[in-house]
C-alpha cells in the first residue's frame, strides 16, 4: 500500500536530514520537485510577494487556497507555513487548523510572534497554550498532520537563547512533532537548539551561506528550509533585469536568462503540456 503524504512526511522525520524548499507557487513547487526534493514547504513571505502584498498580510481565505493549490499540484508531502494561526485565542488557532489540515498539506507551523513590534512575542503561557490548542484540533482530525511549532525570537527582535530554548521544550511538552527557531545566526546556535530539545527534530532556516547540509547534519539538524530566500532570488533576478531595462534602456539581463525553452520542456514534463506565450 502506497503511503500517505502525512505518513511519507513523518518518516521523513525520524532519521538523517532533509532538505525541505520553499516554493510560492505551483509552478516553483514543481520544478523543485524535478530537482529530487522529497517534500516542500510553503512561504509565508514568497506567497504574499507574489500576491503584490507584504508578508503577513494574506487572509485565511487567501492562504488555505493557497496550501490546496500547492498540496494538489505535487506528489510530495506539503508543509504549510501557517503563520500564527490567522488568530491569537487558542479556540480561534484551533478553528483555524481544523481547516488548514483538510487542505491537503501533510504538515503546518504555528508561530509566537504578534506581529507588534512592541511586544514581539506572545506571553509565555499563552504561546504554549496555542500550540496545545492546534495539537488538539490536528488530534481531532485524524489526517495525521504533523506540527512544527516555532519560536520567533530572532527574527522578531528578541534574540535569546535561553528563553528561545525554554518555548521549544515547553512547545514539545504541549505537543508539537517538530520544533523551529528562525533566525539563529551561527551553526553553533542551532546545533545548542537540537541539543537541547532532543530528541524531537529540529528545523533549521539556512538563507545565506551559513552552513552546508553535510555541516547541519552532523549538528543533527533533522531538517532544513530557506523560507522567502528562493522567492527573493527570484525577485532579485527579476528586479536587476527589469532596472536595466527602465534605467540603461538595455537589455543584456534578459540574455542570462533560462531559455523559452528549457522552462516550456520543465513545466510540459511537470503538467503533461506547454501552451506557447
């Protein structure tokens, strides 16, 4: 019998280390899944950019489409990055879930930043209670969807260790698989976070040339994402490109570009067929 995505995705992380990517649509998640990757991961931040909005302000609506689209799209296990929970009380976070895991998504993340940049954070006790709340919502389920919680800490302005470590225990006490603090600048600092939760799996966000997958495996790193960072290459490409068009009236860019071609061949392998643009 053929697994289920949920199950794939479980085994995935109960030895090694993988490489999870983060696609912003259907088209990126299916040329990632080309290049060998065994699951993916939404982006909060790619998605929105790619909605003309900034991260973080994505409806529910908007975002539960979203993991539908991507989960249909590829064969692999879909993580979705579902943000705070679209809600603060944990009866919301939990009404939110029960809808995101019928989306087809084989694992979500909740996270305890606010979004206020007064107080970045949610208070202790009632992070962990939203992270218990989503853990009985996926329980309820049955869909067997796995749940990473995060701690925010480093990338919202409060970078401590210390109490970073004291939420992810207290997350896995309340029932999170995984747990995931981005944002931790060092190797270093990520192989202190894995050593301290263990052994529940980790997550590491690499956006720049801070380790190897070889180096965060020996660390136990179990898994590894890069959030909005291929979104941003993207646009980074995009943006270079289209500059030298509105600023030198050039157009040298578009010459280093993938050819028609070779992307028309991607998406006919990926869908079956390739309309001409």
């Amino acid at each position: 019998m053929t697994p289920s995505p949920t199950q794939t995705f479980r085994a995935l992380h109960e030895r090694g280390c993988f490489v999870i990517p983060n696609p912003w649509d259907v088209g990126s998640a299916r040329l990632l899944v080309q290049l060998g990757f065994r699951a993916l991961a939404s982006t909060s931040s790619g998605f929105a950019w790619s909605l003309g909005k900034p991260d973080n302000h994505v409806t529910l609506e908007e975002a539960l489409a979203h993991f539908r689209a991507l989960s249909a799209s590829v064969p692999v296990p879909v993580q979705a990055d579902f943000e705070g929970g679209f809600a603060v009380e944990p009866d919301d976070v939990a009404a939110n879930v029960a809808l995101a895991c019928r989306t087809g998504v084989a694992g979500l993340s909740i996270e305890d930043a606010t979004g206020d940049p007064a107080r970045p954070l949610f208070e202790f006790d009632l992070a962990v209670e939203r992270v218990r709340a989503a853990r009985a919502a996926l329980d309820e389920s049955g869909t067997g969807v796995l749940l990473t919680a995060r701690s925010e800490g480093f990338i919202a302005g409060r970078p401590d260790l210390e109490e970073t470590v004291r939420r992810l225990r207290a997350f896995a006490a309340a029932g999170a698989d995984c747990l995931f603090a981005p944002g931790l600048p060092t190797l270093a600092e990520i192989g202190a976070v894995v050593a301290a939760v263990a052994p529940k799996p980790v997550n590491a966000l690499i956006a720049g040339d801070v380790a190897t997958v070889e180096q965060l495996a020996a660390a136990g790193v179990r898994r590894i994402s890069v959030g909005g960072a291929l979104a941003r290459a993207a646009w980074t490409a995009f943006l270079a490109a289209a500059r030298e068009i509105a600023e030198a009236g050039s157009f040298q860019a578009l010459g280093r570009g993938v050819t028609y071609a070779e992307l028309n061949r991607a998406f006919a392998t990926s869908d079956g067929a390739g309309d001409r643009a």
